[in-house]
C-alpha cells in the first residue's frame, strides 16, 4: 500500500462526503429507544436510516450490496457486503442512535446544532458513533482505490447501541448467512487516550442500568404536619443506594460485583501511565474539586476493572424554584452500575435486586425495574500479524507506537461477538479523545485525528493475511 495515497484519498473523502453528511446526521435527534419510547412515531430513526442508505448506496465500494432490515417494529439494521478477493471474513462495527441532548451545551452550540469550529465538529453522535459507517467505507474504498486485495468485509450498522443493543442479538441470527464468521472484527465505538496516535481498546466494562422507586404515601402531604414520623424516601433511597455503595468512599459494597483483576491488566495500566508520562484522562473539574485518587494506576483500573455506581436521573422531585413544603409521596432513580469487564451481567442483577428490594427501611414500597443488561468485554491476545500491523499503521500516520488502555463505557456488541466468536481477532478503537465529552454536552468530532484513525484502519485491512 501506498500510505501517501491511502492518507491522500482518506483526506479528501472526508472533506467531499463525510463532514459534510456528518452535519445533516446531527441535526437528527435519534435518540435510542430507552430516550424515545415514540421513536417510531417521532420519525427521527426512520430520517437517520433514509440518511444512511441513501449515503451508502451513493458511496459503496464496488462492487458491494446494501441490505438494509426492520424486522417486526425493531430498530433498523444496515449491512454493507463488500465481497473480496481473498479468503476471510472481517466485520466492521457501528450504531447511528444517540444519547439524550444533557445540558450545558455552549452559547450557539447545541446537541441538534452541527457547529464547526477549528478542526472540531461539534453536535450529538457524530463521535459516537455516527462517524464510523462513513469511515469504514472510506476505508474499504481506499483499498480498492489501490487496487488492493482484501477479504470479504462486512459493514453492520445498528440503531439501539446506547439502549444496550436490544435487538442486535435477533438480527445476529436473523442475518447469520450474510454475516457468516467473522475472523477479524473493527469496531469503530470506542476512545483514545490522546490526538497523537493509534489506541486500542482491550477491555470494557458491562452496564447494570435500572430504576429504583420507593414510595412512601399515596399523595404530597403537609410537611410541618407529617415530617418526623413519615420518612422521607429520598432517605429511604438513601438507605438502599448505601447498600450498594459506600459513600464515602464510592466503593461498591457488593461482593458479587467485584473480579480479581488479572495482572497483566494492572500492568498494561502501569505501562500505559509510563508512556503517558503519568498524565491520566483530562475531565472539567469544577473549581477545587479532586479526584476519588491522587494514584494515577488506580485511577485507571477504577475506571476500567471496578465497578462503580452514578446515578443518572430522578423523578418525585420538583425543581428548586417549585419546591413547596410537601413531603413527597415517591422518589424514583435512575442508576447506572458500571461492572468489571469480565463479570456476568445477569450475576450482577441478581445481586442488586436483591439489595435494593429485601427488608426495605420501613417495609417502605420498592420497586426496581432493570433495563436490557449488558456484560463486558476482555480482548483476546493479538495474533502477532495484527500487533505488527496496527504498530506499523500507528507509525506510518502518527509518527508514534500505537498504545492499549480498558475503557469504562460499554459495547454490549463485542461481548456478544467475543462468545458467538471466540476465535475471532479484535480492534476496537475510536475518536473519542480527551474532551470530546460522548453522552455529554460540547461532544464533538476531532476531524484530523478521525481522518487517521481512517487511514489506519486501511492500512489494517491491507494487512490481513491472504491464506
């Protein structure tokens, strides 16, 4: 492979059709279903998939066939058959829904307002992950721009990622002739420690989501009158959240969700703060605000390899400017508990129901309903062609080594894959760099760092072994 032509053509096909459908893609508020129960009525999913297709026929690799399925009120799925030369299988992965608006987007920007400013593209679900079926095909492209040999590629499209992918797992074998097994999987959903090389992930943790509701009346009573002998269920929910939690220390309390972290894991943490020069993860702390940890070590593994509880919404509760002297009737939470990579989801629900809903603080009325769970994900050892190739690619666009790190987020997509396929070959990466701020307000797209990322993941493709 010529890099040159290969950085050349990634470049131009960015600028000509990627940024610029990337900005009709934002303005889309398709939330993911658990955001937009009405998503079907609301018609945003169905207008980011006319999108998509209408892109992808316009800019599949030739000769390559789109398959687009909607199977029983399900999201949508996109597949992008792009038959090659060469034996083998390699599976391209992303999701066009999105996470809900948040607040405190910038003056003049906004979730559903694409904002170019510098070399930065701002607007929900460009980073995640509406980049990377535009990406994967300009990848593919460049390889036949070449001439290039390849493997059959695959590109798979979902529209329920940030729901913990539903109904992936329906389509996994609705479509299992066309997907066929995938020898090497790209996953193109996931971050990077910094703007200035190649990263890969090695690990996710899985999710827990649920809503926990405790009421205590029937309706809103007098406060002077009832407080004192009616306990509040804030205090109640406070009660059951220190059953899971620690708070003063964030640590989880349940035995059930905590792994023994294998050690090449603590080391590849310790390697990565060395290569880093002991820099962690930028966030915007608010004013002298610290860190649950000063190690940088630790806070790495208590983002990627320990569970962790936020919670991430609540109802019962009015706003301050509405909040009269009422002892509330109910409270209801949204928690979202974060579990190591290589814990079982379904271990890891059983034990919060069972400490959120047995002996309840005054037989006080709970109720926990969980969302769709998701395991984690702990990559396989690279096969020593693809550790040179992604070395070479890092080098070849960066200048620099490319690096590992776990990541805390989840892709419930790659814990299905790694059991379905468990010989499969993995490179999960991303642009989700310092600041880029997913799920948050001011998300945005590195644009030149997005370009590279492109130009790598050629340049792996190219590298795949002909057998």
């Amino acid at each position: 492979m010529d890099q040159i032509k290969n950085e050349d053509y990634v470049n131009q096909f960015w600028d000509d059709h990627i940024v610029p459908t990337l900005v009709d893609y934002i303005r889309i508020p398709n939330k993911s279903p658990d955001f937009d129960p009405d998503w079907v009525e609301s018609g945003h999913m169905a207008a980011a998939l006319e999108l998509a297709q209408a892109w992808a026929e316009k800019h599949k690799p030739e000769p390559s066939t789109v398959h687009v399925f909607q199977e029983n009120n399900r999201t949508p799925l996109i597949l992008i058959d792009c038959p090659g030369e060469a034996e083998g299988n390699i599976l391209m992965y992303g999701h066009l829904d999105k996470q809900p608006e948040m607040e405190g987007w910038r003056d003049g920007f906004g979730p559903w307002t694409p904002v170019m400013e510098g070399d930065k593209l701002y607007g929900r679900g460009g980073a995640d992950d509406g980049y990377a079926m535009f990406a994967a095909t300009a990848a593919v492209r460049s390889l036949k721009k070449q001439g290039m040999k390849h493997p059959r590629i695959l590109i798979l499209i979902e529209f329920s990622e940030e729901s913990g992918s539903p109904d992936l797992p329906f389509y996994m074998d609705h479509c299992s002739a066309v997907i066929g097994v995938p020898n090497l999987v790209v996953c193109l959903d996931s971050g990077a420690g910094n703007y200035e090389q190649f990263w890969t992930t090695t690990s996710l943790r899985g999710l827990i989501g649920c809503t926990v509701r405790v009421d205590v009346l029937t309706e809103g009573v007098h406060s002077g009158s009832a407080s004192g002998l009616v306990p509040s269920s804030f205090r109640v929910l406070r009660q059951l959240l220190s059953k899971l939690e620690d708070e003063k220390t964030g640590t989880i309390l349940l035995d059930e969700l905590t792994v023994e972290i294998p050690d090449y894991r603590v080391k590849e943490a310790v390697d990565l703060i060395a290569a880093m020069d002991g820099e962690t993860e930028k966030f915007p702390w608010h004013g002298s605000m610290n860190p649950s940890t000063e190690d940088p070590v630790e806070s790495t593994l208590r983002r990627t390899w320990k569970p962790a509880l936020s919670i991430v919404g609540m109802d019962g509760v009015p706003a301050v400017k509405d909040g009269g002297n009422v002892l509330r009737p109910y409270t209801a939470l949204r928690l979202s508990m974060r579990i190591p990579p290589t814990l079982d989801k379904e271990i890891a629900v059983d034990a919060m129901r069972k400490a959120l809903t047995v002996d309840p603080p005054y037989n006080a009325s709970v109720e926990v309903k969980f969302d769709e769970p998701a395991t984690g994900w702990n990559a396989p050892a690279l096969d020593s062609w693809l550790d040179a190739a992604i070395q070479e690619a890092s080098q070849a666009y960066f200048n620099k080594p490319a690096l590992s790190i776990g990541e805390g987020g989840t892709i419930p997509f790659m814990a299905m894959l790694g059991e379905k396929f468990p010989q499969a070959q993995f490179v999960i990466t991303g642009i989700l760099g310092p600041q880029s701020n997913a799920h948050g307000p001011n998300e945005f797209v590195h644009i030149p760092y997005a370009k590279k990322l492109t130009a790598c993941i050629a340049s792996i493709l190219h590298q795949f072994p002909n057998k």
